[in-house]
C-alpha cells in the first residue's frame, strides 16, 4: 500500500497503521506539489507491487499548499 500525504497527515496514519511493513509512505510536500513527481512516486510502487504479483492500494493527498502558481495549482488539479 501507498501513502502519500503531507507528512501532518501522514503521522496521523503511521499511528493506525503501526507495524504494517507492506506500507509505504511518501511525503507529497517533498516528493512535490509537483505533479510529475507524484506519478513516479506511484509509479515505481506499482511496479514494486507488480513484482510481487500483489495487488496495490493507495491513499493519496496531493500538497494543495505548496503550489507555487495559478499554473501549478491547475496541474495539480489535472493530476487529481
């Protein structure tokens, strides 16, 4: 599973998914407010979980705050 959330949520998350190594989390505060690198980020953890032959889940929350422009907030928009 694929958690990628600001990292304020994301230790509300750590907290209830305690102990469950097939979780991985991605900070979209850094991985970006960039669009693109938020479809890498799912990306190679699809391919990750396709290895195994498991299916994947994610949760996701794009950083709505960090977006520098009306341009970027429109890509982030797309990307949602």
């Amino acid at each position: 599973m694929a958690v990628t959330v600001p990292e304020a949520r994301a230790a509300l998350l750590r907290g209830e998914l305690a102990g469950e190594p097939a979780v991985t989390f991605v900070d979209t505060t850094t991985a970006g407010p960039n669009p693109g690198r938020l479809v890498a980020a799912w990306t190679a953890r699809l391919e990750e979980s396709g290895e195994s032959g498991r299916p994947a889940r994610g949760v996701g929350e794009t950083a709505w705050r960090q977006a520098r422009n009306a341009a970027h907030l429109w890509e982030l928009r797309q990307h949602e």
